[in-house]
C-alpha cells in the first residue's frame, strides 16, 4: 500500500472555490482503480493550506491516476488556485 500525502496552499480568495471544486470531483476521483481511501484535511492555523491523504493499492495504481484523463483535468484547475507550489510524499505504509 501506498500514501499519498499532498500540501496544498491556496491563495485566501481561492479557498471557497477549491473545497466547492473538490467536492464536486472527489466522487470521480474515489472511482479510481487501485484507490483504497481519500480525505481531505485542512490546516487548524492555517485554512488556506489542505493536505489530500490517499491510500492507494500500489505504486502503479497511483502512476495509472496521474496519466489518467481525469488528473489532466484536476490538477491544472487546483494548480491555477495555489499560492505556493504544492509539495506531494509517497510513503509505504507499515
């Protein structure tokens, strides 16, 4: 199994707009083959900065998702929001 964690800090004005964004497009992405698990989080001191915590399969599971079609639409439209660029770890679990 993999985790996926991924720090996202968005600008104040855009952060309405990404929960509403993601919201809309979580269920897309929970269809994923190999995805086991997907939240969101976001920051106590901070409510621009989220963290999506992603469990997947496997490795390739993870790499089929970030040349999939629907990452193509995702990211370019979460990315345009940020503040700073976002920072991702992938961490066998154990």
């Amino acid at each position: 199994m993999i985790l996926r964690l991924v720090k996202m800090e968005f600008m104040s004005k855009n952060t309405s707009e990404f929960l509403t964004y993601f919201e809309s497009i979580s269920h897309k992405i929970k269809q994923m083959p190999g995805l086991v698990n997907l939240k969101l989080y976001q920051d106590v001191n901070n409510p621009n900065v989220f963290f999506t915590h992603s469990t997947w399969l496997n490795e390739e599971s993870l790499e089929k998702y970030k040349k999939s079609k629907l990452f193509g639409e995702v990211w370019p439209k979460t990315k345009k929001l940020f503040a700073s660029e976002a920072v991702a770890w992938s961490l066998n679990l154990k």
